[in-house]
C-alpha cells in the first residue's frame, strides 16, 4: 500500500501510472494507492465517484515515431481528504501494509506553517507537519519506518523535507526519540521526476466522457538516489537507482531545459509561438541540433550517462505534435534561467576546449 500527499496531474500520469504497471504482476505488486488531499474537495470527490479510475493518453514521439495510446489507470483506491477525514489518513499510516509515502505539494509545499502550533486531533496546515504526524503514528504501531519519496521539483527535496519534518519536530518539543526513529528508520530519497504532463488531452474519444482524462508524454524519467535493491518503485523501466542522482540532474538541466531556453532567444521576432514549431522550421531545428550534439554534448561527456542518447530524446519530446508548449511560458525568469541552464556550458566549453562554442556564444551575444 501507498500514501499519496496530492492528487494533482503529474502524480497521476507519473508515479500512479507506474503503480498501475508493477500491480500489474503479483511480482513487483505494491498494493493500492490512498491518495491524501488538502486543498478543496472536488478533485477527491471525482476520483471517489470513479472508484479512483481515470485514463491517460500517452501522446508524441517515441524513436522517431508517434504515439498515440490509451492507458486505463486503476491504481488508486480512494481519496481522503485530511481536512475531514484525518482519522482515516492515521489508521492508514498504521496499516502494515504500507511500504512508501508519495508527495508532490509542488515547491510551495516544502515550508513549514508558524499556525501549526501543536499535534492535536486535527490536520495540521503544512505538508512537513502532516507527514511528521503520519510518521508519529506510524511509530507507535511499532511497525517499520516507509520508504518517503517526494516528487516536488527541488534539488536534494528528501533532504530538504526530511529536514522540515526534523524542525517542525523540534518545534513541538518532541522527544529526542521521535526525531531518531524519523531520521535513521524511514528511508528518505532524494528524487529527480521527468515527464511532461499537460492535462486533458486537446482532442481525445474520451473527452466529455472521463471527467478525470489525462495526457503525458511517452518520455518518462525517474532517478531516485538510493542502490537499495528493495525500493519499491525499482522494478519499473521508468526508475533508475543511483547513488548519486546530480549527473542526472546536470543532464536534465543543460539539456533539455537549456535548449528550451535557447529556443527562446532563437526564435525571438520570427513569430514562432511553440516549442514544435521551433522544430519544424528547417533552419530553426538544425540549429538546434548542431547546439545540442556540437555544443552542449561535449561539455556533458564523461559527466553524465549517455549525453547524446538524452539529446536524441529531448529532440523528440521537443517535436511532439500533441503538446502545445509556448515559448512565452519558457520564457518567464528568462535572466534567472540563463544563468543556470546556458552560461555555465558556455564557460565550461572554453575550459575544455580552449575556444567559445560558435552557437552558443553568438546567441549569448543577442
């Protein structure tokens, strides 16, 4: 069995989906999701009318190839909604069947609420204070620790709420006890999550039909930094165990989200509005091309599994014909973005090479 904190698209067309797979053999089998919401009761209230049935078109490129496939994703039980039923959340937390906790509060949800003055017999306000009470719960069953696997998009984000539950701990004046048990005996990862998931399809047989329709890419990435060989998740395609997931991250970073960025300043004044677009103008997706394999691969090499293999992807997720991704919403924190995703590649070629990156330092120069 799973705890699942929110019930938001990515969860559903990530890690649910994933759930769905390995139940799918009583081998790898985790059990039933039991998702956990905090904010508003519609989403919950949908998911429980469909016995926690949805559908998942799996739309873009694949090798090269379009996708174009339906998933009936069956993995969730139900839903609870903390803020009436936090009884019910704490008799699962003391269920022996639960082996992992999932959460994706986004990163508004990693911080720590100054309401949350003391445990009591209601939900508390922040995520960190109502896992810390879970947890509590779960230890005086006397039952093992969970695994914890957080999926918000933060660096070190196990770390990170491992932490803000340890805090908030100190804030209630718990035992020294509690705060041990919480840090050595469940398992904390840090995670990397990457897949694209827009929502509800723009044309689909089951628009209208599945209130709760959904679509995702086919790329999908899960780096979890562990190598223990009982990680629940560790039998799916999608699931990579690392001791160290930051090359991942490196990859993740100047790839994918520097030729996004790129893009961006490429496209500038041509009236191109979409990331496809971009893609299937001629000179604008050669270019691309030439930056990514000439450019920004060379850096990454011996740095990072297979550089160019991830280049190969990131170009098919870039031409997928379902995904309308715009350039303008890219373009938010543009300076902030540079900084991190483009800059660095352009002074670590130099280094390496003892030259500037043609591409790269023409568009820099823009």
């Amino acid at each position: 069995m799973i705890l699942q904190f929110g019930a938001g698209n990515f969860l559903r067309g990530f890690a649910d989906l994933f759930v769905d797979d390995l139940n799918a053999s009583s081998a790898t089998d985790l059990g039933p999701i039991i998702v956990i919401q905090s904010t508003g009761t519609d989403r919950a209230d949908a998911l429980n009318r469909a016995g926690g049935v949805y559908h998942l078109a799996i739309q873009g490129y694949r090798d090269g190839k379009v996708v174009d496939e339906t998933r009936r994703v069956g993995a969730i039980s139900h839903v609870l909604h903390a803020g009436t039923q936090w009884e019910k959340v704490l008799a699962a937390a003391g269920d022996p069947a639960l082996r992992a906790i999932l959460s994706n509060t986004t990163e508004a949800g990693l911080a720590l609420d100054e309401a949350d003055l003391a445990p009591g017999t209601e939900a508390p306000l922040s995520f960190p204070a109502k896992l810390l009470v879970v947890l509590m719960t779960r230890r005086a069953t006397g039952l093992p620790g969970p695994w914890i696997v957080p999926c918000e998009l933060i660096e070190a984000n196990g770390d990170q709420l491992r932490e803000l539950v340890l805090e908030q701990a100190a804030r209630w004046a718990l035992p020294a006890e509690i705060g041990d048990w919480i840090a050595k005996e469940c398992r904390w990862v840090n995670t990397l999550v990457d897949r694209i998931v827009p929502g509800p399809p723009r044309a689909h047989p089951l628009l209208g039909i599945d209130p709760l329709l959904l679509s995702a890419e086919p790329f999908a990435l899960w780096a979890v930094e562990t190598e223990a060989t009982d990680f629940p998740f560790a039998a799916h395609p999608a699931v990579v165990l690392s001791q160290d997931i930051r090359p991942y991250t490196l990859r993740k970073v100047r790839l994918l989200n520097g030729a996004h960025s790129a893009l961006v300043m490429r496209a500038a004044g041509t009236g191109i509005e979409t990331v496809h677009e971009c893609l299937e103008n001629p000179e604008i997706g050669a270019w691309l091309e030439a930056l990514l394999y000439q450019e920004i691969v060379p850096v990454l090499e011996g740095r990072c599994e297979d550089p160019a293999g991830f280049a190969r992807a990131t170009l098919d997720r870039f031409r997928n014909p379902f995904l309308e991704h715009r350039l303008s919403a890219i373009a938010l924190n543009h300076e902030a973005k540079i900084a991190v995703r483009l800059e660095p590649t352009l002074h670590e070629y130099r280094e390496r090479f003892g030259k500037d990156p043609a591409l790269l330092a023409a568009l820099m120069k823009r």
